[in-house]
C-alpha cells in the first residue's frame, strides 16, 4: 500500500496536471482573457462540484455504512433535481429548490431505512434497493415536471439535468461549500470514525449518535443540493473516489475526507475536460462522460482491490 506522503503527493501532482491540462486545453491555447472569463470560472465550478459530490458520497456511506452508498444511486441528486426543477418552474433560487429537495430525499432514504438499520446496524443491500427506487421516483416526477417547462428552456432543462458545467458560473460557492463540509468532516472526524464501529458501539464511546447522524445528513444533503444547482446531476464521483482511496489503504476520515475532496474535483475537472474537447467543437454533457467512465472504474476497482 502506499505511504500517506506518496498518496498525497500522488493527489495533489494529478490535480495540478488535470487542471493545467484543462486551462491550456481549447482553439485559444493560453489567452488570458479567455482564461479568465470562460476556462477559468468553469475549471473552478467543476473542482468544487467533483469535491462536494465525493465528500458527500463519503458522508451517506458513513450514515448508512455501505460502501456502496452514493447521493445518485441513493436518490439524493434526483430529489435535489427535482428541487431544482421545481424552483425553475416557479421562479425561485435553483439552490433553495435543489438544497431542499435534496434534503427531503435524504430524510425519506433515512426514513425508510430507520427500520433495518434499527435491526441490524448495517446498511443491508435492502436499504440500496431502496435508494434506487426513490432515484427512479425522482426520476419520474423530473421528467414529468420536463412537460411542464416552456419550450424555450427545455432543451437547456434536459441537458442540465445530466449535467453540464458549460454556462457554470457559481464564483467559487461550489469550493466554499466544499470547504466547510471537509471541516466539519476534519471536526468530527473521531466522532465518525466511531459512528462507523456501529451505533451501538459509537453510544457507548459516548458519542451522541442521533444528532451526528443528523449533522451529517443535513451536511451531505446541502453539498449534493448546491452541486445539483450548478452543475446538474452527476454520478459516481461520490462512489469511485472515496472506494478507490480505501482500497489504497485510507480509513482515517481526516486523511479520507481530505484526499477525496481532491480526488473528487481532479476526476470532476478531467471529465469536464474530455466532455468539451472529445466532439469540439460540439461539448457533450459531462454527466454523461462520468457515467461512461466511472462505471468502468468502479467494477474494475471492486474486481482488483481486496474484499
């Protein structure tokens, strides 16, 4: 296994290359008014989405200790989609509509779940089921809402809702977010790291597990809401990344929290970058690459890493 020095050099020298590469990338080459106005600002959306996504993929594994837990396959992006859509349709801030959907998806996902959690303190490959119907639910009222969007904004409307970073202008709040939730993940990070010995064992040890649980719930979901509302909905990086760094050894949540917030913005960053320079000059949506990519990488991750 790597060292922790080689595993955060190894972050942070991919994160410099992925971002120079998307910076220079393009018919301009290096123009520093396009870099300015247009590279720039989009390189910036997209890290802070990719870290706000991988965080807030490593928070619904704890809540529910699956690894396999994730704010899309779980519900919680289509429920801050449907937020979103909501609030487009009435006139509202995108980020209230997607903050609140989000949250009220993942208080129903908890909802439900409360029972076999209760029963078996694990999170039971019944409780992922459960997120993939309530995603396929949200799935539906989305595209429902869709029929209700005036024709000039539905195009724009469906490619939002697989993600696109191509009008992203979100002037650092996506990184801001990010930050706060990585210091509430550093604060509580021995409070977490006994959350995931069981609930049991974590009240023993003297933690107060309900209003942690909360905390964490609330935290994820107003990561996953303000990425939704600038980026649309994109999956996977909060389930390749935090998997691909405990299979290289990281089971601290400081250490974990930390280099997934990094990993989580250069994958986010690189998608973006093949996403605008695969068909150029046709952009494709990056959620739709993540999905192409990620996949893959998680089955091959699960086929080579240990059990």
């Amino acid at each position: 296994m790597p060292t922790p020095v080689l595993r955060w050099s190894l972050a942070i020298g991919a994160a410099t290359g992925v971002v120079l590469a998307a910076v220079l990338a393009g018919s301009g080459g290096w123009d520093p008014e396009l870099v300015r106005l247009l590279r720039g600002p989009r390189v910036l959306a997209a890290a802070g989405v990719g870290a706000l996504l991988a965080l807030a993929g490593l928070v619904m594994q704890v809540l529910l200790r699956n690894p396999l837990a994730d704010p899309y396959v779980l519900g919680t992006s289509g429920g801050a989609s449907v937020g979103a859509l909501g609030a487009l349709l009435l006139g509202l801030p995108l980020w209230a509509g997607a903050g609140g959907g989000a949250l009220a998806a993942g208080a129903l996902l908890l909802l439900l779940a409360r029972s076999a959690l209760a029963a078996s303190d694990d999170a039971s490959p019944r409780l992922i089921l459960v997120g993939a119907m309530l995603a396929a639910l949200f799935g539906a009222v989305a595209t429902l809402l869709l029929m209700l969007t005036p024709d000039e904004r539905l195009r724009g409307a469906i490619f939002w809702l697989v993600g696109d970073l191509s009008a992203a202008q979100d002037r650092g709040m996506a990184g801001v977010g990010a930050l706060a939730l990585l210091a509430l993940l550093c604060a509580r990070g021995r409070s977490v790291d006994r959350l995931m010995l069981g609930t049991e064992a974590a009240g023993l040890l003297g933690e107060p597990v309900r209003r942690l649980r909360l905390e964490l719930l609330v935290a994820a979901s107003l990561a996953v809401g303000l990425a939704v509302s600038t980026a649309g909905a994109i999956g996977f990086v909060g389930l390749v990344v935090p998997q691909a760094w405990r299979l290289m050894g990281v089971h601290d949540t400081r250490e974990l929290a930390g280099l997934s917030a990094i990993g989580g913005a250069t994958v986010l960053v690189a998608a973006d970058l093949l996403a605008r320079t695969a068909v150029a000059p046709m952009e494709l949506p990056v959620g739709a690459v993540m999905a192409l990519v990620g996949a893959p990488c998680f089955i091959a991750l699960l086929l080579r890493g240990p059990r």
